[in-house]
C-alpha cells in the first residue's frame, strides 16, 4: 500500500528537519526519508552539518582553541601547566559525543512533532510518488514534495579521494593521529578551520589556493589582517597555486602545483582536498519527472525555493545561494509556512558569513569592494579590538569591526569583522540590517560594557568620527 503524506521531506540536514518540524508544526502529516549512516553504521539524522560538518569541526576547533590557549597564553594570564599534553582519541571521542547527543536530539524533536523517520535513500518519481529503498523500502504518495538533500565535495581529477591519503573534510575530522606535515588543497572555509585544527596540534600546514587573492569573497582589509595572523601562526598558504597532479608514496603523498615562480613538488603525509561542494542530485529524481536542473546542477528554484514541478520545492545546499546550514534552514521554514498556506519569504541580503579560525571572520551584506565596483557612495567606520577593554582583558586584542554605510541614507550595507567571538558579534549585524538600521541607529544603541560588542557600536560611531575609545590618528587606515 501506498502511504499518502502531506508532506515529504527527502534529505534531513539542517534544510530538511527544519523544513520538518516547521511543517509538523503547522499540523501537516509529515515524513522525512534520509539515508545517512553513522560510524557505528545506523542510521542518523543530521546530514552533514550534524554528522561530518559544522559540528564535528567546531568540536575539534574548540578543544584545539583550548589547547593553544593553556599552551601559549596561559602563562600570560598567569596560569602555568606542569604537563599539558594532548590526548587526540579523547579529544575524537568528546566530539564524537557531541555529535550523537545532537543527532539522537533531532530524532527526539521527530517524534515530539510527530514526524515519521523513514531510514533510506528517497527518490522523487512522476505525480509526486516518493520511493524509498533500502531496508524500508516502500512508495509514498506525496501532496508536497521538499528535496533537501545537500550537497557533497568535490573530488579533484589532480588529487583524487582514497580516503587515507588523499581525503575529504569528513575524513579530516577523524585522523587517528597528528601528521607531521599536512597538505590542504583550497584555502576556502574548510580548508582554513580544518588546517587550523591540525596547526594547532602540531602539524605542519601548506594551503595550497589556486586563487591569486586570499578569500576573495570576503571584505578586503578583513582578509588581509586574516592572511596576516594565519602566516603567523604558522599557516603556509601559497596563493595561485594550481596543483598538476599527486603520487602516492610509500608512507607519504607528494603534490606537483604550479605558480607565477614556476613548478614545486611538496610531500605530504596527508593530503585535504577542500575545493567546494557540488549539489546532490544523483539518483535524486526520476527523468521522467521532469525535473530542472541549472547550468551549474542545482536543483533550479525561484526565490520561494519552487521548482518547475507543482508541489514540489527544494532547499538548502542542493539549490543555488551560499551552502550554509542556517541559509538552508530558513528556506526550510519558508517553504513549509508556504505550503501551510501563510505568506513567507527569506531575506538572501543578510545571510551571514563565519569562518571559525582564531581570530574568527564575519559579516553580513556588502564588502568596500563590491560597493566600490558598483559606484555606490559609502562611509567607513572602524573599530580596532586592541581598544576594547573585554578583548583586552581576554589576551585577544588582534582584529576589527569595519561598517559601511551609505553615504546618502547612512543605512548600514556591510558589517565586517575579524577578531575575538565574532561568530557571535555578527548576530548583532545581521539583526541591525534586517530591521533597515542606519549607522545612527547602531551608535544611538546601548551596548553592555564591558563586552566585545562594544567594537560594534565604536564602529557605528567611527561612521561619524564619534569613536569615544579611539584617537583620530590611531583610526586604521580604511
Ligand atoms: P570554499 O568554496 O569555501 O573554498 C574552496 C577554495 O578552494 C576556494 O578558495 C577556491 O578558490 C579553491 N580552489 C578551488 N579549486 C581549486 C584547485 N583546483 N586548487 C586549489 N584551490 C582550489 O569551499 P570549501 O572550503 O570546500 O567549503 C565547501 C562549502 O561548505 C562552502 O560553501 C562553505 O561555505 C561551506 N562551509 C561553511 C563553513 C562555515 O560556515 N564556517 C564551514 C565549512 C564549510
């Protein structure tokens, strides 16, 4: 028998359970089919945020932080360890907690929502029929269809996966011992926080960016600053490389890369290949259907997430837009507020961007580039860490927050930092622009003090040359 559904969901990462429990919680019956399996082999639900992304990472960078901190700060603070050591496989083990206390979390929210679980892999066939396969294999026959299943990396012809040497960020966060010297292809998001991870604990890290400028979708001075405190710490990262090809050695992986100087070899231990994600789509949906992809093979979609079949929508890292969780778990709710028949709509201007380093990078909206390219009018106001008090008081006073505003209206069009907690801090930034603030009404605000987000509102001020904690002369050059 055919079990009829308001809902399916196929893909239950941050984009779908959201998409979910949204729609559980509008009163819509509700199954979400996902074949993901965990280490010990059973199905998990989570995706990859949960399971091998967002999470595991930030677990690792945590306790890597820690480290360092007890490591070279300590002292500073005057707290002194006889015998610090590093014990990796209790460090996995914390992470691996994390991770299942989370995941298990989700399958809680399911069945306190109501929303069925089916463990497998889903597939969208004509006249919004769902088949799952694996162990549960069955049909389901669906009023509304949500395709949220994610994305994966992408493998390089030049420095293909074999899951020992050569590996994916997942591999990364699960290496049972620390290389000596490790490779990391990409100097993107994964490929700054997990080569962080692994400097921290001792590795010997080369960055391998084919791009000839460093982070290029983020603000310019930030970047700098970033590109500054990472070669300090002993990243090595190597701008316009473009890698030629790998060979396997006995013990070790050796990369031959080109650059403006000519042709280099590196020999590594292990090598990450960090190049981006490219959307799941195989075996997502019968030719039949009819179903549009991109030029790019994403899943096509309007800015309500709507594909060209009716009743069928899809969200998250498999449709266009940046391949964040919290981007993918909007369109969630979006969606099933949609299809619960309320109005609903995600604001792609103030989606923010966080990269987990020390010091951490963020923001919201515009770079001075692209504002600067555009020919838009802006103020500048920026606010250096080293006067804060609270950054201060922590040891972590390298770093800024930067905001643009327009020269016209003085709305605010950017928010850029770099520097102690900004993951945090941005939050801030996000909900100023998405309520259309000016700088004046970030500098007319009241911030606790003394707090990191004091940088903040001195920036507001710095749009006015207001900043009370800063000498005109030490303004940093903009
Ligand atoms: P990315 O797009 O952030 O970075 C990939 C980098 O690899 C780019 O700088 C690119 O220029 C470079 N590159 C591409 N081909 C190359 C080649 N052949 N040789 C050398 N360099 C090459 O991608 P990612 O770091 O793999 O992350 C994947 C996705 O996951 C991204 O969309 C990212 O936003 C997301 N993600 C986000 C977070 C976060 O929000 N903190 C963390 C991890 C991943």
């Amino acid at each position: 028998m055919t079990e009829r559904y308001d809902v399916v969901v196929i893909g239950a990462g941050p984009a779908g359970y959201t998409a979910a429990i949204r729609a559980a919680q509008l009163g819509l019956k509700v199954v979400c089919v996902d074949d993901w399996r965990d280490t010990q082999d059973g199905p998990a639900l989570g995706g990859t945020c949960l399971n091998a992304g967002c999470i595991p990472s930030k677990a690792l960078l945590e306790t890597s932080e820690l480290y360092i901190l007890a490591r070279d700060h300590g002292p500073a603070h005057g707290l002194k360890f006889k015998e610090l050591s590093l014990d990796l496989a209790a460090m996995m083990a914390h992470k691996d907690k994390v991770v299942s206390e989370l995941t298990r979390g989700i399958a809680t929210l399911f069945k306190a929502n109501g929303v069925t679980w089916i463990p497998g892999r889903g597939k969208l066939l004509a006249k919004n029929i769902v088949e799952v396969s694996g162990k549960s294999a069955q049909q389901l026959q669906a009023e509304h269809v949500i395709l949220a299943s994610g994305s994966t990396p992408v493998n390089l012809k030049s420095a293909p996966f074999d899951g020992q040497r050569i590996v994916d960020s997942q591999s990364a966060l699960a290496f049972k011992d620390v290389p000596r010297r490790l490779g990391v292809i990409g100097a993107g998001v994964v490929g700054l926080e997990l080569g962080s991870v692994w400097r921290r604990l001792g590795s010997e890290v080369l960055l391998l960016e084919a791009q000839e400028t460093f982070l290029s979708m983020a603000d310019e001075q930030i970047a700098r600053e970033a590109l500054k405190q990472f070669t300090a710490q002993g990243l090595n990262i190597r701008l316009g490389a473009r890698v030629l090809d790998s060979r396997m050695e006995k013990s070790a992986v050796t990369v031959r890369y080109q650059d403006k100087d000519g042709e280099h070899e590196e020999s590594v231990e292990r090598l990450i290949v960090a190049v981006g994600r490219r959307p799941n789509t195989d075996g997502l949906f019968a030719a039949e259907t009819g179903l549009l992809l991109d030029e790019w093979g994403f899943v096509h979609v309007d800015e309500h997430c709507r594909t060209n079949l009716p009743n069928v929508h899809a969200v998250g890292d498999v449709v266009r837009g940046p391949m964040l969780a919290h981007k993918g778990m909007e369109e969630g709710v979006m969606v099933a507020e949609r299809i619960a028949g309320r109005p609903a709509s995600v604001d792609y201007d103030v989606v923010p961007s966080v990269i987990y380093t020390q010091p951490e990078i963020a923001w919201v909206g515009k770079t001075e580039q692209t504002l600067k390219s555009a020919g838009e009018p802006y103020r500048t106001g920026v606010f250096p860490f080293a006067a804060n008090g609270r950054a201060k008081a922590m040891g972590e006073t390298s770093g800024f927050v930067k905001i643009l505003a327009d020269a016209r209206t003085d709305r605010v069009r950017g928010v850029h930092m770099v520097g102690p907690m900004c993951s945090e801090l941005v939050a801030a930034a996000v909900l100023a622009m998405s309520f259309g603030a000016s700088s004046e009404d970030i500098m007319l605000t009241m911030f606790a003090h003394p707090t990191l987000s004091e940088a903040f509102h001195e920036s507001a001020l710095a749009v006015a040359g207001r900043a009370i904690h800063l000498a005109q002369s030490r303004h940093p050059k903009t």
